[in-house]
C-alpha cells in the first residue's frame, strides 16, 4: 500500500506481515500522480496517469522497475487497474473534457 502525489510529497510504500506493516524500497515516483495499480504473478504495478510510465515492485527483491514503453495509455486521471489470469488491465479515466472507455492489457511475459 502507497500513496503517491504530484510533487514527492509521498514516496513511501509498505506491505502487511502477518500482523505488521512492512516498509518496502522507498520508490523513484516522487512524480506519481492519478495512480491506477494491479497485481500480478507475485508482483505490484502502477501505472503513473500523469507521466504514462508504468512502474513494477518485486517484492523479493524490494525494488522498482520502470517498464517503459509498457502502455501506451497517455495522460489520464482516475483510471482503473486490475489483473485477470497473469495479466494486468488499465483504462478507463479521463483527461481534461473527454471520458475514455478503453482497457489495455499488459502481459507481464512479453515485457
């Protein structure tokens, strides 16, 4: 669980541990804004609305890995995330005066 917002005022993320919040890595998106995530194959994704990169974190290793040129979704607030089958899912969302109504798969083994 994290919260990011456009400026670096938030740039720390943590895990439940049995009964316990973990810190994870702190993150490189101290530019994160209008956040969409899912999770996949053991492994955390945020797709940055703002600055369309999309982020993984391997928990294993406790680091962030920018997937670039993942999605090719643009700028766009309050999309959604989620993960069916091993693949990630983001759309939907706005940006300034349209509305979309698209979804784009992402498919972590191709990446």
């Amino acid at each position: 669980m994290g919260y990011g917002q456009r400026g670096g005022t938030y740039t720390d993320f943590y895990q439940i541990d049995k009964d316990n919040w973990v810190m994870n890595a702190n993150s490189n998106l101290f530019i994160l804004g209008w956040a969409a995530n899912f999770v996949c194959n053991d492994k955390a994704y945020i797709y940055d609305g703002y600055s369309s990169i999309l982020w993984q974190f391997e928990p294993c290793l406790n680091n962030w890995t920018e997937k670039a040129g993942s999605l090719e979704l643009g700028y766009r607030t309050q999309a959604i995330g989620f993960s069916i089958d091993g693949n990630g899912y983001i759309g939907l969302g706005k940006s300034s005066n349209k509305s979309f109504n698209d979804v784009l798969k992402y498919d972590p083994q191709n990446d």
